[in-house]
C-alpha cells in the first residue's frame, strides 16, 4: 500500500512530464513541481488529499510556472498562449472504472528527454535519477560515488543544457531512440539497485523505487516489445524483486540469500521472469542484461541453496564477461568460481580487482572477500575484511549485517 509519500514521488515525474510538453522549460517547470508538492505536503494532511491529486499539482505548478512567466517581459508571448484556454489536464480524471480516454502519462517521453545526445552519459543518468526516480541529490553522488556538491553541479548544468538545446518534448524517432536506449536502460538499473539495496541510510531497502523502476520497465517493455534487453532488464528486476519479502528478519536485518526463507519469494513474479528472460533468449540477440535474468532465473528455480546449479552460473558469468568490462560482474563471478572450484580460487580473481580503481575502494570487495575468507576457514583474515567493509558502507543494515559476520568469527 502507498503511503503518502510514495504517492508523491510517483506522481512527481508525471506531473514534470505534463508541464514540461506544455511549457518546455525544463528547469523552470521541475521548480514549480517542487514547489507544488511542498504545497501538498504541507496542505493535504490538514485538509484532505483532492478527488483527483494529479490534476491538483499540475494546476498549482501551472500556477506557478503562469506566474514566474508574467515576471518576465521577455517571455509575455509565451503567457499569451498558455493563459488561452484552460488545459486538458487541469479537469478531473475519469472515476475508477470510468472507460472514457485516460490522462496521458509522459513519464516515458521524459525518460527519453534526460537521455539527450546533447548532455554527456554521466550527466544523462544523474538528470534522469532526479527527474524521473526521484532519488535525492546525495543518493545520486553515492551511486556515483562523487561529492554531493559534484553531482549538483552536475544536475544543474544539464537542466541548463536541456533548455539551451531546445529539445522537444515527444518521443525520438526511432534511429535516435535506439541510440539514446542503452542509457535509459542503465537508468532503470541504477535506480531499481538503489532501492533494492539502498545506498545509505537506516533501511536495506526502498521498495518505491524498485517499483517505480518495473513500472518504467513495463512501459518501455509496451514500447518496444520486440528488444531482448529491455525484456531482459524487466525479466532480471522482477526476478530479483521476487526475493525482496527474505532479504530482511523482523527487526529489518540483512538476510544473504542462502540463509534466506525460499517460500517467502514471491513466485508470480518469477513465473512472469522466467517466461520474459525465456522468450527473449530465443527470441532476440543476447545482451547483458538478458545474461543477468537468466542467472537470476537459475537462482530463483532452485529449491534450495544446495540445489542451485553453480556451474551453469559460472558459465553463464563467463558469457557475461565476455560482453561486458565491468569489476562488478568480476567480483559476482568470483563468488561463483569459490562455489565450484573452491574458495582459494575465488580469492584469486578479487586480488586481480584490487588494482581496479572502480572498484578497489568499494565496500563489495571488502565483503566478498571476508564472505570468500570464512569459506576457506581463514577466519582472523575473514573478520579483518568484514571489519572493512562495515567501515566502507553508509548503509545501517549492512554494517549490522557485516559487524554480526564479524563478531561471530571472533
């Protein structure tokens, strides 16, 4: 169930997308959104929340965005034509189960606006995380493990560049869509990761996200039925979703996933996975993301941790490094590699990631190799690497989780 604070953040990026196909002005219009949902914040728990809470902040942002026009004398041609008639979007919604046209949501087409050729990759996924996720600034920095101050420079200066481009606000044809997609789909990944493990904070997850992050798959999924990556991305977030309810105990402690209780997964959603990852494998040229289902598909048939078929896994590692240089599916491989050729073998592949900057300083390291150590029955060595990484992690649950590993090895 939503709760009041989830229903704004859902709502945010479609009344953004509302106002920015309306006005344009990127900036301007994320503003006014601001500043209408600080006004439901604030008004909503005194007096009610409205009939219709979408029409409502898109008016009161249009009203917003109407009245920093009128401050302007450079911009009156624009008051004129906005303040003709009354939007379409400012009248109530049809009641549930009305069949009348539903409202449009620009969710999507503001997804493809913040991926723009004209702004850079990094600035492209920071813009989209705040426009589109609604993670906050800082939660941005730590995904990118940047400085807060950093990362708001840089949503800013794509804001700026976003209007100066003129970038219009529909869908890309299809050449350019197809070019701006790889992008959209780190997006999603990036914010489903942030919610499935947050980045800091008191809670190991933020379901919001994560489900904002399906809902966005699901839509990109309609658009474009027919690509075996954004099957694959929807397959691996709804796989790994399906584990959410066993990653946590009743006092909101991490539960690793061979401790976990299976019958707690939640098995619709691995069905629906299972039959995504399967169609696209068969259907379309395989990409990443449609390796990671499918290792996530392995996982979640398994009865039992005893059960799960690790050298398919490893194989399946093999295949994705082979399409993709990233230290993070190094350091999953190697777990893999410890699970079937032994610990020591494991421990080998994380020495060679310790000379990888992207990586080397990262909390993940640290636990595996303590989780790698234990394994191996090297214990004083495994309580050093999960002292490591408790220290590493702005994460509360995962401190906990790696302080108790260490204790007990102690």
């Amino acid at each position: 169930m939503l709760t009041f604070a989830d229903e704004l953040r859902e709502l945010a990026p479609q009344v953004l997308g509302v106002l920015v196909r309306r006005y344009e002005q990127f900036d301007m219009c994320e503003d006014a959104v601001q500043e209408a949902l600080l006004d439901a914040a604030v008004q909503w728990p005194e007096q009610g929340v409205p009939d219709n809470p979408r029409a409502w902040l898109i008016t009161v942002a249009s009203r917003r965005v109407i009245d920093h026009v009128r401050s302007e004398n450079a911009r009156r041609r624009r008051e004129e034509q906005v303040a003709v008639a009354a939007p379409a979007d400012e009248q109530v919604a049809p009641a549930p189960g009305d069949e009348r046209a539903p409202y449009q949501d620009d969710t999507l087409t503001l997804l493809f606006l913040c991926c723009h050729p004209a702004l850079s990759q990094p600035s492209q996924l920071a813009l989209t995380l705040r426009a589109v996720g609604g993670l906050t600034t800082a939660q941005i920095a730590a995904a990118f493990l940047v400085p807060e101050p950093t990362m708001a420079q840089r949503i800013s200066r794509a804001k700026q560049r976003i209007k100066a481009a003129g970038v219009p606000f529909t869908l890309p044809p299809e050449p350019e869509r197809a070019e701006r997609l790889r992008v959209v789909l780190h997006v999603l990944y990036l914010i489903f990761n942030e919610g499935y493990t947050a980045s800091s904070g008191p809670d190991l997850q933020r379901p919001d996200l994560t489900w904002e992050a399906i809902r966005l798959a699901r839509a990109l999924h309609r658009l474009l039925p027919g690509d075996g990556e954004v099957a694959g991305l929807l397959a691996l977030m709804l796989l790994t979703e399906a584990r959410r309810r066993a990653r946590t105990g009743p006092e909101g402690e991490l539960i690793p996933l061979a401790e976990q209780d299976r019958g707690l997964w939640d098995q619709e959603l691995i069905k629906s996975g299972v039959g995504l990852i399967s169609q696209a494998l068969s259907a379309a040229p395989i990409g990443p993301y449609q390796v990671q289902a499918a290792i996530a598909a392995v996982h979640d048939e398994a009865p039992g941790d005893a059960e799960t078929d690790w050298p398919q896994i490893l194989a399946l590692y093999g295949v994705l490094a082979g399409l993709e240089d990233n230290p993070v599916i190094t350091l999953n491989r190697a777990v893999a590699v410890a699970m079937v050729r032994g610990p020591r073998a494991g421990l080998d592949l994380l020495d060679d990631l310790a000379a990888d900057e992207r990586i080397a300083g990262h909390h993940r390291l640290a636990a595996v190799r303590g989780h790698l150590l234990e394994l191996s029955g090297e214990h004083a060595a495994a309580v050093s690497a999960y002292r490591e990484a408790a220290r590493r992690t702005a994460s509360l649950p995962e401190q906990r989780y790696l302080e108790s590993r260490a204790a007990r090895l102690s």
